[in-house]
C-alpha cells in the first residue's frame, strides 16, 4: 500500500493555462498541487515563436480583460508591468462585404452611414427591443436566435464572420445557450440585447474588455505560472490511471521510461475533452461517462503566418484584422494585423498578418500541403488587402483539432461531466470543454477548480 500523504497533496493533470492557474492558485492557499503534463512544455494551446525579428503565436493571439479577475490575476502573478495593451487603432474590425474590407461601425452615427449593412437591416434593428424573449430552456442555434432578434443580414455580415474568428465554427450549429451564454443571458434578462447592452455598459463602473499580451507573446504567462511552481510541474509525464482508493486517488504515470504510483487526496483534470476521454479509471462508478466526451467536434485549422515589407502592402492595416463571411465564398476565416496589434511582432519597415484557414467551413483547406496552403494564404490577402510581392516570412502551424464546439445538444457533455464528478468526490473537472474556450474562461476555471478543492480539503 503506498503512503497517505500527511497533508492534502492535489494532483493537476494538463499544464495549460486552466492547470495551471489551478495549480497557482492552490498554491496561494497554502495546499500542495503536482501539475503532470505529458509533453515537454507548458502552455497546451498557448504557444509563441521567436524567430529571426518576427513574433508569431501559433494559437490565441491576446488576452481580454473580460472581467475584473483577469487583471487581478495578472497583476497577481507578477505579470502587469510586462502586459501590453493593443494600440489604440485595434478598436477598427474589418469585414469583407461585396469582396472588399468594409470597416465596421464603432458608434451610433457610424452604424447609420456604414456600407456594411443596407437600409432595410438597419431600419429592422429599431425592432428589436420589442420582439419577444426566447424559451430559457430551449437549445436554439446561434443563427436561429441571431435572425429572430436581429435579421439574415446581421446573421450574415456581422455574427457568422465573428463565430468563425472564435470558435472557427457555424452558427447554425452552435448552442447560443451554451457556447455564447452572454448573450443569452442578455436576452433572458432584459428581453433584449440592445436594452441588456445600455444596462450592463451604464453599470459596468468602468471600461472592460480590453485587449493586451506581453512582449515575448502569451507564452510568457504559463511560463511565469510554471516558473513559480517549480519542481511541482512534471513534464512529459504521461498519466496511465486514476484508481479511488477510499478517500484518496491513486495516479499510476509513465515519467523517463518508468512506471511509478503515487497517492493525492484530490485530483483535478484539466484536459482536452480528447485527453479526458481517453483516462483509465479504476474504483469509479461508470467511469464510460467520459468515453462520450469523444463526440465533441474539433475542426482543424492551419495558422498561417506571414511578414511582409511595409510597402507590398496597400491596406493601412490600422486595426485589429478583417474577417471573412461565409457568404462571401473566401478561402480563409480572417487575418489579424498582428504587427498593428502589438509591438515587437515584426522587423522594422515590415509588417505581420496571421491568418486562419479550415475550421467547420472548409475543413479540408488546413490539410493542404504547405506550398498550396500558404500560396492560397497569399493569394487571399492579394485579393484583399492589396498584398503584393513574395513574404518576407512564413510559418504554418496546423492543430488537427483545434477548438471544441459547443454544438446543440452540448449540455448532454456538460451534465456528463457534472454526474461524474457527483459520483467521484476528490475529482475535480473544467478546461475548454467544460467552462468556455477563451484564455480568460480557462483561468477563471483554473480558479474556479482551485476553490472546489480547497472548500472539500477545509469541511
């Protein structure tokens, strides 16, 4: 039998961000985490390259401070004095309409003169207040509820171009419930989302949602996280099983060649739905619940990213990047202006564009070999920000499985892991497929999981 820890020793599996904001967070309470993470390096999706002058982050491009505890926790961990905010002409989104980058309104007076939507869709949005609320329990599509409360043309122009930036995926297919709770809870709330969007901005007590990273890209927050943890976080360290044995766990892992045992009172997993679906427990009841979380959508997408010369370029490029609808039949979902965004992206008298291509519109354009892909890439940006010449630089960073869908019928996985859970005491589960896929949804879950454990480990 192995030996009971004397104090509470918690087991994290993943070293992404929610691991290890989890892990950080334990540690602030004075309990001992282990991050386990089966490869060589932390950060999961969050992963930036430095190469030759040029800063490419090959998954999420920048943090938002979409609640107050983003920036406590960044402030928190020792990174404010390195956080960079997005300049100023960030605010600028483009949209491509009739095959050219339109830019979309940012006031009032902008909404009314913007060639972006025509003057039916604009006259039709005066009615949107007084159209009526949606079930609360009903699982309604994104586009369903897009055209009931705002019209085809915004569903068009405005929602579908933005689902394909986050979650590179379909609004016909996604859980407004679900995948945007937000805004279903505007509707459920004030009955409308233009009454519920003056109620939360008038009470909002200050700005929020702003955008910013760090000099050497998002990389340096899990690196900062792991830094500060030490000899906690164990790399490439594969976690075979998890067997219950009474009120402890134990985790049996493969680390430098060699099986080993060791005993935790509680258990955090903090995986890919992939990766969650595919441990091995031993003493859990009905541990196949997990087996269905393998029915999560993962489309793929390749992060094309290329330096150009300032002058190859005829956009000004003032904004944070220009998205592509599906009506519009491009190749690719969108470009950020990654050397607009932040400093430090790209040499001087160069710019930088990362682009995205594949997801659940065109999912066998990410697979191209690398030659067809980045001349698609280039061809796109010819077309339509004026991009002309050879790139100075290119990296393709393709992740086969990139961001989980929140599809109709997703609670059926959220109730799963719910059940799981009950029947498990000391397992504690969230990440991307649990607790929303953005980088401020993953270190809220991180807190979130941090606290379950703590409250068990004080009753």
């Amino acid at each position: 039998m192995l030996p009971i820890p004397p104090h509470p020793h918690i087991a994290v599996l993943g070293g992404g961000i929610t691991g290890l904001s989890a892990a950080w967070h334990l540690r602030q309470a004075g309990l001992a985490p282990v991050v386990f993470e089966h490869s060589a390096r932390v950060g999961g999706a969050v992963h930036t390259l430095r190469a030759e002058g040029w800063l490419h982050e090959l998954g999420p491009n920048s943090l938002m401070e979409s609640a107050p505890e983003v920036a406590t926790f960044i402030a928190a961990v020792g990174l404010e004095s390195r956080r960079l905010y997005a300049a100023p002409e960030a605010k600028n989104r483009y949209i491509v309409r009739d095959g050219a980058p339109v830019r979309m309104p940012g006031s009032p007076a902008d909404f009314l003169t913007t060639p972006l939507f025509s003057s039916r869709a604009k006259l039709g949005l005066l009615g949107e207040p007084f159209r009526a609320r949606g079930a609360a329990d009903e699982d309604e599509s994104v586009a369903d509820f897009v055209v009931r409360r705002l019209g085809e043309e915004f569903l068009n122009y405005a929602v579908n171009p933005f689902v394909g930036g986050v979650y590179a995926g379909d609004p016909r297919r996604l859980s407004v419930r679900d995948g945007f709770p937000k805004l279903h809870a505007l509707e459920q709330e004030h009955g409308s989302l233009i009454r519920g969007a003056i109620a939360r901005r008038n009470g909002s007590g200050g700005p929020q949602g702003r955008m910013f990273s760090f000099p050497e890209g998002l990389e340096e927050l899990p690196r900062t996280l792991a830094d500060s943890l030490g000899a906690a976080v164990r790399l490439q360290a594969n976690v075979r099983t998890i067997r219950q044995h009474g009120t402890h766990w134990e985790l049996e892992f493969e680390a430098g060649g060699v099986v080993h045992h060791e005993l935790f009172s509680d258990v955090i997993c903090a995986l890919p739905a992939d990766a969650l679906s595919r441990l091995h427990f031993e003493g859990v009841p009905q541990p196949a619940r997990l087996e269905s979380l393998q029915q999560i959508e993962h489309p793929p997408v390749a992060s094309v990213f290329l330096g150009y010369r300032r002058e190859d370029v005829a956009h000004p490029l003032d904004g944070f990047g220009v998205l592509v609808p599906e009506v519009e039949h491009g190749r690719i979902l969108g470009a950020l202006f990654s050397s607009s965004l932040f400093p430090g992206r790209a040499p001087g008298g160069h710019v930088a564009i990362t682009c995205f291509v594949g997801g659940t519109r065109q999912p066998e354009l990410a697979a191209l070999p690398e030659d067809e892909l980045l001349q698609t890439v280039q061809d796109e940006l010819a077309r339509l920000l004026g991009a002309n010449g050879k790139p100075a630089f290119t990296h393709v960073h393709r992740w086969p499985r990139a961001i989980p869908q929140y599809t109709l019928g997703y609670r059926r996985h959220k109730d799963a892991l719910t059940e799981f859970e009950a029947s498990a005491p000391g397992l504690f589960i969230g990440g991307n497929c649990r607790d929303g896929i953005s980088l401020a949804n993953c270190i809220a879950s991180g807190q979130r999981l941090s606290i379950a454990v703590a409250n068990r480990e004080n009753r």
